[in-house]
C-alpha cells in the first residue's frame, strides 16, 4: 500500500530573538513542523540574562506597557505573564535636581478618567513645568493626536522640530518629551521620525486610559525570554538548536529552501529570517529584494546599563527617572536578580547613550557614584559591593527621520521567505512589542505563501 498522506511543511526560523520565537510558535501552532536556530547558546536575543557570581543579571533594563498587546500575547504564550506584571496605574516619580532651590519629586500619572482627561490632573499637578508650559503640553498633545502615524511624510520630519514649532520649551521637551520618548524611541526627539514618536505617544497617551501603565518583570528576563519560550517551544513540537548559526539560504531544484547551519543542510517549504539587519543582508538570496543595500543603512543606536550593588537599602520606590542628571531611569533589581543579605541593587538605564557607550568602566564611575548619591541621600557614606557596567552597542535600530522608507516588510520577493525582527516594517520602534508584532508578520507570510489558513492572534493587528 502508498501513503497518500500529505507530507507535512517544515518552517525554519532563523534566529532566536523574540522575533523568531513569536514566529516559530505561530507557525507551530499552525501545525508546521519547524526548526528554529540560534547562534548563542540561550534564546531571547538581545534581551536576556547573565550570572556574575550570586547575581543573575540582565543585560540591560526592559519595559513595557499596557497597549502592548503583541508582547502580552507573547507572554501569555509562554506562561510567563504572572511574572512580568503591570502597574495597577500609570505612576512614574520624577526627580528634578537641577533647580536652585535644591531637589523636587513630582510624578506623572493617570487617573481612571477617559482619555484625554486621565492625565489632565496629572499634568496640572506636574511640578518641573510651568503653567504656561503645562498649557503648551495640552495643545501640543492635542495636534498630536491629530496625526497618522502611517502618514510616509512623517517619517521625514523630525520629532524635535516638531515640538518646537508647536510651542514647546526646550524645558518642555527635557521635562516631558523626552523623559518619555527617550526611553521608547532610544533616540532624543531632534533624532527622532515624527512618525515613531506620534506611533509611541498617541499609542501610548492618547488611546486608551491605561495603555501607558508600566510592566516588568520580577524575575531575571532570561527566566522568562529563554527557559519559559524555550518550555513553550518544546511543547509546540518546535525543534530548537542553539549555537548553530545559519551560513547560507539557497533555493533547492524542486522550489523549495535550503539552509545550510552547523555543518547541516535542512530543507524547508518556507524560512524566516530573524536576525539583526545587517546579518540578514548578508543571508539574503539575490532578487529577494529590491534593493538590499538599504538595510545597511538602517542605522544603530546604544544602550547602556550601569548596576551598582550597596551595602545598604538607598532607593525605597521600584524605579524613578530623573531630571537635571545625566543619571535617566533607576530600577531596584534586588529581589530579581536573587541579592542574599543586606544590601540593595540598583540598575541605571541609559538609551541613546553614543557619548558614554565607550567609555571605561573607571569613568563611569566616577560619573555615575556622586550622581547618585546627590540623587539619592541614604547612598552617601554607604559601601558599594559591586560595579560594573553593560554595553549593547547595536541594541535597537536608530528612529532617525527617513529610516521608514528603509524597512523592509515581512514578505520577499522570494516566496516562501519572510523577514522578522524589530527593525522590520511594523510601525513601531525597536520595542519588545515590534519583535513580537514582526514575528506575526513573518509567520502570516510564510503562511500566505503556502496557502494555509490562519487567524491572527491580534484581531486589530490583522
């Protein structure tokens, strides 16, 4: 007898990021059987974890928010949302030290009012602007909202002139603008697309009373992005080879794919590319796109994390950002990070850091140390356990103005070969919600191309 069964398709995913989880598991469940490879010896790509001695460090700080729906998709999938949970309210604590009259903590916050009246009060209760620039804000927000974030002209302006033609205050844009875009864009608002920075705003401001509400996670991030995804792999069938690095693509005498990795040839119906931009490039066959050369161009920018272990318990809050310091966001990572004895752990997270990303460890330290301090009293005269320093030179892509016309979609004009990641055409900045939005993307053309049925997990992404 012949076995008239339908040979199942086999999906490779190439690279371990979110990206390339979120479409391993999409194609997975939609019953391929998939191969995913990954250079490094764990999953999560640039968001993960790492031991330096009692501690499990992460890389670098990561957030996210309410209206990320695409990442709390992702971490429903993988059992992980229990440990990356979200603020019951907007409530950020801001400290200025840069005024005269010495330092002063105001807060940004939401009340449970509708969208635009939720940050009304807040903003009325803002104690680093003026009232003259708290009424500047209103208007400049209200313009904003009025812009489409899809609109390709956008993409051409740059944020910061914006703002200013709009009337905000260089103190504006410091105070406000940029404590929040900053961190979203990883790029100050003079660096950045209009059209990133209206997509990360009315998003995140302007749509929904609690899209703003901060999460993150309560365990070291390699927890949740490599031993919970890579649980949820293997429960989806998914075959998963870390330290494999894929060398070559290459269409096969029958229309099929060819993936040549660690000494390995595997055939595939459909492949996704999940790397970073520039790997990607150099993986691509000829003709898969137009012009190839623009991912080249799609430029970098930094991050970097400076972690300080005291002696002693210095910040009482889970997190604040400052004002009038080099210093911008501070996490306590104590609990996360398994911390024994006295002492506290505190992460200080800086984006769009191109001055700093190079400097030695030594200068960072005597940079970062006395800011602290004059940000934090109980830190003078306490000891400090440890000090080091993170870098992620390449952490996202840059949101400069123009970089949309350079961001490929998911599909090829090879069919069958799809393109995934962050700095992909997803409408977002280089986010853990864009990851995981490309990684749907991706999966939704692989599966176009072979004619299958699917349903988005996202009913408004689709």
């Amino acid at each position: 007898m012949t076995n008239d069964a339908p040979r199942p398709s086999h999906a490779v995913v190439i690279g371990g990021g979110l990206a390339g989880i979120t479409a391993a598991l999409r194609l997975a469940d939609a019953r391929l059987d998939v191969t995913l490879l990954e250079g490094r010896p764990r999953l999560g790509g640039l968001v993960f974890s790492f031991r330096r001695g009692e501690l499990t460090v992460d890389n670098g700080q990561h957030v996210y928010l309410r209206c990320c729906t695409a990442y709390r998709w992702f971490l429903d999938r993988v059992d992980g949302t229990r440990l990356a949970p979200l603020q019951n309210r907007l409530d950020v604590p801001v400290l200025d030290v840069g005024r005269p009259a010495g330092p002063r903590l105001g807060r940004l916050r939401r009340n449970g009012l509708p969208v635009p009246f939720h940050l009304a009060a807040g903003l009325v209760g803002y104690p680093h602007l003026s009232l003259s620039e708290r009424a500047s804000v209103g208007r400049a927000a209200l313009a904003l909202g009025r812009l489409d974030p899809d609109d390709p002209a956008l993409d051409a302006v740059d944020f910061g002139s914006w703002l200013t033609r709009h009337g905000q205050s260089p103190r504006t844009i410091e105070a406000l603008w940029d404590l929040v875009g900053v961190a979203t864009l990883n790029a100050t608002a003079p660096n950045s697309s209009l059209a990133l920075a209206a997509k990360v705003f009315k998003t995140g401001l302007l749509s929904e009373p609690g899209a703003a509400d901060i999460g993150w996670a309560s365990v070291p991030l390699g927890d949740i992005h490599d031993t919970l995804a890579r649980k949820a792999l293997d429960s989806a069938g998914v075959r998963t080879e870390l330290r494999t690095r894929a060398s070559s693509v290459t269409r096969t005498e029958d229309g099929r794919w060819a993936v040549e990795a660690g000494g390995e040839r595997i055939e595939a119906d459909t492949v996704v590319l999940a790397v970073p931009q520039r790997e990607t490039h150099d993986l691509l066959p000829t003709g898969a796109l137009d012009a190839p050369e623009r991912l080249l161009d799609i430029g970098t920018s930094p991050i970097l994390n400076v972690h300080v272990v005291y002696d002693r318990k210095v910040l009482r809050r889970p997190f604040f950002t400052a004002l009038g310091s080099p210093v911008q966001w501070v996490f306590d990572r104590t609990d996360a990070s398994g911390l024994t004895g006295p002492g506290q752990y505190l992460a200080v997270s800086q984006s769009a850091a191109d001055e700093e990303i190079d400097l030695p460890v030594a200068e960072l330290r005597r940079r970062y140390l006395p800011e602290l301090e004059r940000l934090l009293p109980a830190a003078r005269g306490a000891g400090i356990r440890d000090f080091f320093v993170t870098r992620e030179r390449t952490a996202t892509f840059a949101p400069a103005p123009g970089v949309g016309r350079l961001r490929p979609g998911a599909g090829t004009r090879a069919p069958g070969l799809s393109l995934a990641g962050a700095w992909t055409a997803t409408g977002w900045p280089a986010t853990m919600e864009g990851a995981v939005r490309s990684g749907f993307s991706a999966a939704d053309a692989a599966l176009r191309a072979l004619g299958r049925s699917h349903e988005h997990p996202l009913q408004e992404a689709a």
